[in-house]
C-alpha cells in the first residue's frame, strides 16, 4: 500500500462554471475520483449597458478557483502531472496579451491575479438583439450565431464602442483565458469545442471565417489560435499551489462536451441530463459531417467533440425550471389561501400524490421558457376533463410533458436507428424526483442507467488523463519497436 502511495499521480481537472467553480484530483491509473471542492463565484456584477448586460468579475472567479485549489491536499497537488480546464461556453474576456495576468506569493503559494482583463461577457448576454444579428453576414459553419456569443459580442463593441476594443489585444473564453495565464501564452489558443461556440467558425476546415469577419470591420487579430479538443495548449510557468512548474495544461474544453465524455462509457450510450434545463445526446459516427450552413429551425444540434468527431445535441430551455416554476405557483397561491408552506413540502407532496397516479390523459406542453428553435412555443395544457385534475394527474402531466418535449426534439426511435443501446440519466432534477424517472423509462425504449452524474470537472480531467496515456504509450512504442 506504501508503494502504491508513492507511485500515485493526480490530474487536476478544473470547471470555470456559470454561477460556480469545481475542482477534482482524479487518481491517473484508477481513473477515480479521489478529492473535490465546488464554491459558488458570486461574480455577477451590473452591466453599464442595463438589464440585457450580463457581465462577471474575473478577478472573483480567480480567487473562487484558489479557493477552490487551496482546499485540495497539498501532498496530492505535489503530484499532479497534468491539468485539464473546461468552462462555461460562447462568453467572452478581453486582457492584453503582455500584461492581462501576473503572478502573486500569498501564503507560501504562488497565486494568479487578473490585470489589464475586462469583464467577462456570459452565455447569458441579450446585448445583441435580432435586428442586430441579423444585419450580421451569414456564417460559413453549420451552427448559428446567437446573442452570448463571443465573436456576436465583439461584433456589438466593434459597432457601439470600437474604443474598448482598442485597450485589448487578446480575447477567449474564461477557460481559454485561465489556461493563457496558467502557460504564459502570448496569443491565446482556442479548442474547437469553444471556437464553434463562438460563432463563425468552420468545423470542418478548423478555420475561422476570417473574410466574413473582416467585411464587417471584425478586430480579426483577436481571434484566438485554434486547437484540437484535447491537446496540449502548453504547460505552467510556475508553481501553483504546490503543483510543480512545467506541468502539462491541456487546451481549454467546452463544460457540455466534457460533461458528457464524465459519463459516456461508449459510443452506443446516450446521455440524459435532466438539471435546470434538459439535454439528450449520443454519439455520431465517425464519418458524419454536419451541414454546410445553420439550420435556426432545427431542434438539434451538432456539436463537435474529440478526433473531429460531433455529439448529435438536443438542448431543451425546460427542465427542472418546469417543475420549479409548478411549485413555485402553488406556493403562490397557498400563500394568498392563508396557508404558508415551504417550497420543499409542496415539491415532496407534488411527488408523493403523482406516485399514486400510474398514468393520465391529462396533457402537458412545458414548453413556457420557448425553445431555441422556435421562441413563440410557449406551454399549453390541453384535454382537461373534471377526472384528470387531482394534483396527483397534474404532476404527472408536468413530468410527463418535459420527457415528452425533449423526445419531441431528438425521438426514442433516432436513437435507436443510430445504434443506441442504453440511455444514461443524470441530473440534479432527475436524481430527486422518481416520477420524472417513471416517465422516462416510460419513455425510451431502451435500458436506463442512473447513478454516474455528468460532471465536466471530472470529464475534463479523464480527457487530460487520457492523453498523458496516450503520449506515454507512443512514447512507449518509438522506445521500442516491435
């Protein structure tokens, strides 16, 4: 046991999530998980362009992930021999590329310390609105261009304040900038994971759409390098936190592609996650090409993964909001009735009535957030009779209805014809309401597997771990050939 102790060896895996930062110590030849720490960021941070502004601190999202690191064992951390770092996807971060970081000793651990960086820019941006957009060239990619993304972001500054672009030379995502700062990289590089979901990028050629850009006066110089998904952007320029300098840091990855590589054991797995919102994913042959140009109507997505393969994507606005948004209502109302009851007696009473109702007729559309592919779909209940209405049937409906949508959107029977054989479930929403599984296993045709979340700080780290053995198997085979 001794030995085994002293030949161990970690991987770092880092997830620079939306509200909150997630670390893990993956062990490298189990492939286990042996340490996490997840600190909320609260780095939200007012807009001066109003409400549709959604902007985070980067200084606070750094000391959250310090945080994070520092809560890790010291003696494990000495023993890191690679970091992988997945984030939230499409915002943007602008820094100069000579000075946006420096580093700092505090505590007897060199720390990182934003400087020269704006604010982040989110996913969750509204700046640019439809008239905007759709003044903007048409991408030459097969995904389209939506507000949040970041070369949409940088096309609204270029348009309502070029001066802000002026004090920058270097953008990417929170990751992509995490890892330049970690590496010391002067021209930041960019996976294609986070390319793609920028907008106006190709795919297929690797390339971004340089000429469309330049048509609309776009800072092309900006642009990041691009990478493949799941090489090395570089290694560290100093000891952090006790890991040793020169340590390995892959190029940053995308949150829901790392999500889905935590819990997809093979490429006949699908992958339901059912959280907030609700995504169904699987696995495309290795020949699939995507579609030349964007289908805005399209329920699915095509989102590229590793080895220049894509995940077939269909990424619901409904999920557990639904749900959350029901109870909330009753809440509501019991509360003008005169009877005070907490949100989490209402939720486990919804689940314990809809228990005692095998099925309904009752009618459920959940779609009240819309969809990306059609924002005027809002819910609808439908076939109400005076026998369906019992708060039991009711519940039911609702679960039933958010299934219904998402298998709306990618169907049972595609999975199928493309090979699927079981379906992984995952989710916060998913784990705690056994109706919601009722329902899906009512749903698939298909054996459904619960009990290994999707979780992109875990994904990441597998995907770094997995190419340090890849490197050393080669490494392995040149030393000695057969």
């Amino acid at each position: 046991m001794e030995s085994e102790a002293l030949s161990a060896r970690y991987v770092l895996g880092v997830d620079l999530g939306t509200t909150s930062v997630k670390v893990v110590l993956l062990e490298s030849q189990s492939r286990r998980v042996l340490d996490s720490c997840a600190l909320p960021t609260k780095a939200d941070v007012p807009s001066d362009i109003g409400p549709h502004g959604k902007e985070q601190d980067v200084g606070r999202i750094l000391s959250t992930l310090d945080a994070c690191i520092a809560a890790l064992p010291r003696d494990r951390l000495q023993k890191v021999i690679g970091i992988g770092v997945s984030g939230q996807m499409h915002g943007v971060v602008f820094w100069k590329a000579e000075t946006g970081c420096e580093w700092v000793k505090h505590g007897g651990a060199h720390l990182i310390r934003p400087k020269d960086v704006s604010q982040l820019v989110t996913w969750q941006d509204g700046r640019c609105r439809g008239d905007f957009l759709s003044a903007l060239p048409q991408p030459d990619a097969h995904l389209s261009v939506a507000t949040g993304f970041g070369c949409a972001t940088i096309c609204w500054y270029r348009s309502h304040r070029p001066d802000f672009l002026a004090d920058f030379t270097a953008a990417g995502t929170i990751q992509d900038y995490v890892v330049a700062t970690l590496c010391g990289l002067k021209r930041p590089v960019m996976s294609v994971h986070n390319a793609a979901s920028w907008g106006y990028f190709n795919t297929c050629t690797g390339q971004w759409n340089v000429g469309l850009l330049r048509q609309v006066g776009f800072p092309v110089e900006l642009l990041p390098e691009p990478a493949e998904s799941g090489t090395t952007a570089g290694s560290t320029s100093s000891e952090w936190h006790g890991i040793p300098a020169h340590t390995p840091v892959g190029v940053a990855l995308g949150d829901f592609q790392c999500s889905v590589y935590s819990c997809m054991a093979g490429r006949t797995d699908a992958v339901l996650n059912i959280s907030t919102s609700a995504q169904l994913t699987f696995a495309l042959p290795a020949d699939f090409e995507p579609p030349r140009t964007p289908d805005p109507l399209s329920p699915v997505s095509y989102f590229p993964y590793f080895d220049g393969t894509y995940l077939a994507v269909a990424a619901s606005l409904n999920g557990g909001n639904v749900m959350a948004t029901f109870v909330g209502m009753l809440a509501q109302w019991t509360g003008e009735l005169g009877v005070d009851l907490s949100d989490a007696i209402i939720y486990s009473r919804l689940i314990q009535a809809a228990l005692g109702e095998s099925s309904t007729d009752l009618k459920v559309c959940p779609t009240i957030l819309g969809e990306r592919h059609d924002t005027s779909h809002l819910g609808l209940v439908s076939n109400i009779s005076a026998s369906n209405v019992s708060l039991g049937q009711v519940t039911r409906a609702v679960c039933r209805g958010i299934v219904n949508n998402l298998c709306s959107m990618l169907p049972p029977k595609t999975l199928l014809e493309s090979g699927v054989r079981r379906v992984m479930g995952s989710g916060s929403a998913l784990s705690r309401n056994e109706v919601l599984r009722q329902e899906v296993e009512r749903a698939f045709p298909l054996p459904v597997i619960y009990g290994k979340d999707v979780d992109s700080a875990a994904g990441v780290a597998m995907v770094m771990n997995d190419r340090i053995d890849l490197e050393k198997r080669g490494s392995n085979q040149n030393e000695n050939p057969s």
